[in-house]
C-alpha cells in the first residue's frame, strides 16, 4: 500500500512545471510545529487572517452536545498531540489556498467506517481556529453520522433544503466555535439521486462560497455509491482518508482511478499503529495503547 500512496507525494506545482523551491514542505512546516521552532513568515504570510465576513451572525446558534469519548479532539479545549496535527493539516491547506483557487474541498474515502466524517470535522474546526469562516456540510444523505457526533441530530439538514428549499441558504447553523457552521445532512434516504440534482448542488455552493472561505464536504465513499463523484465534480480539491485493516489495496487503487489525479491533494492515513520516517506520514497518539491518523499532504 505504501507504493500507491507514494504517488501522493507529488505535489500540484511539480505537475504544472511550477517550481517547488518557492514552496515551504509539509515536512519542513510539521517538523517546525513539532519542535516548538518558528515557522518561516512567507510560509503562511496572510493565512490566518480573521474574514471581514460574519456568516454565523446571519444563521441560528445550535448548541453542541458531544459525545464523552469524543474523537473531535479539535473541538475540545484540552490541548492534544492529535489537534496538533490537524492544526498543522490546516495550516499546510491554508498555504496552499494562496497559491491556487481552493474553497470547496471533499472528504471522502473508498468504503465505509475509514474515519472521513471525524477528519472532515476536526480538519474544519482546525480551519476555523485559524480565524476562517467554514461551513461544514455533510454530503452523505444515505448513512449520515456527522449530526450524532455533534450531538445535532433532531436539526434539519440538506436534504430537507434540497426538496423545498433548492433556492436558500436554510438549515445552516452557528457552532459554538467562532466561524465554524455546519449544514447537516437531515433526514437520511435510501436513493438521494431523487433531488440531489447536481444544477441545485452547484447553485447551493455558489451561494455558500461567498459567505465562507472554506466549504469541507463529508462525502460519501467513492467506491459502493455514485454520490461521491458528484460531490468530486463541484469541488476545487479531495483528500483521500485511508485505513489499514479496512481499505485494501485494490479498493485504494480503484479510488485513485476514480479521482481526477489534480484535485487529489493528499491522504490522511488514518488509525495507523507504526510510524515511517521517510515518508510524509506522521504518527502522534493521543493515549499510550491508541492509534491514530498519520497525515500527507502534497507538497
């Protein structure tokens, strides 16, 4: 498996014939965080700067609720190793956005239970730490979980805006974490395709991408549905969450067929229990027995 997610590696400036010196590494930026040294300026110069926007004034407060064992460590005010590492993910994200047009970003995954929905959520509130305004929207209508593991899921979501409000910004809500909104996936359905239309989910991104910076999708998996590539398509950018155990190596090559090769940022190996040196994985746990994601981003 380690052979295909080398292909990840390859970074968006390297295949436009950009060159990459100009460009802090994710290896550089992660080892900066981890040892407490200063990060260059011109590496996240104008990243983290607050938006002029204030789209959570113009939505309703919902009230988060979560669960004791709670894997969003991002959204806790207890300091982790593993917050730590989707800050820097943010971070790296937000470098790149400067270089390049990126709001609309999927989360997906080849098959179920590989983690996406908890990296879709702690990579949002990590952006939205960093002083952006994010909305976090939950694309899967047939299996959604986002809402259970806010502790929101008696709240409307899109599926009751796609079917009797294609032309609103409705059933988006305010979290209690300056700049982070979440439009979840309301009521779930066995054959979405009925109203996920994609002309009303284009016009639905078009609207929310001028209220925020960044608009992170919990996409279904790639692989079992047609959903995904639905979401793929309106998105400027993908990461690919993998785990071992779960995602076999067929499944993971498959998924890398499916995706248009320039949108794929990166992956984020999820649970994995060893750390690798040279690569761009990097292991952190939260407890002594746990295991955790390691992330990669293009350079």
């Amino acid at each position: 498996m380690s052979q295909i997610f080398d292909a990840l590696h390859q970074s968006q400036d390297e295949r436009a014939g950009a060159n990459p010196r100009k460009f802090v590494t994710a290896k550089e930026l992660l080892q900066a965080v981890e040892q407490g040294t200063e990060i260059p300026a011109e590496s996240v110069s104008n990243v983290t700067q607050p938006n002029s926007r204030e789209p959570r004034r113009q939505f309703p407060a919902a009230k988060l609720a979560l669960q004791l064992n709670t894997k969003l460590v991002c959204f806790s005010p207890t300091e982790s190793l593993a917050a730590e590492k989707f800050r820097f993910l943010a971070t790296r994200l937000r470098h790149i956005q400067q270089k390049r047009p990126l709001k609309c970003m999927v989360i997906t995954s080849s098959v179920p239970d590989e983690g996406k929905t908890m990296v879709a959520a702690n990579l949002a509130c990590a952006l939205a730490r960093g002083k952006q305004n994010v909305l976090l929207m939950e694309g899967d209508l047939r299996r959604p979980t986002l809402g259970r593991a806010l502790g929101l899921c008696e709240h409307p979501g899109l599926s009751q805006l796609l079917q009797h409000q294609p032309d609103s910004v409705a059933n988006i809500y305010s979290l209690e974490i300056p700049g982070l909104c979440v439009l979840l996936a309301g009521s779930a359905h066995t054959n979405p395709y009925e109203f996920m239309e994609p002309a009303k989910l284009s016009s639905l991104i078009e609207r929310v991408s001028q209220l925020f910076d960044w608009i992170v999708v919990d996409s279904p998996p790639l692989l079992p549905l047609a959903d995904t590539s639905m979401w793929v398509r309106l998105a400027e950018a993908v990461i690919l969450v993998a785990r071992p155990g779960v995602t076999t190596k067929r499944q993971l090559q498959k998924t890398l067929e499916a995706i248009e090769q320039p949108k794929l940022l990166g992956a984020v190996l999820n649970a994995s229990t060893e750390a690798t040196t040279n690569t761009y994985y990097y292991h952190y746990t939260l407890r002594s027995n746990a295991s955790s994601p390691k992330i990669a981003v293009a350079k």
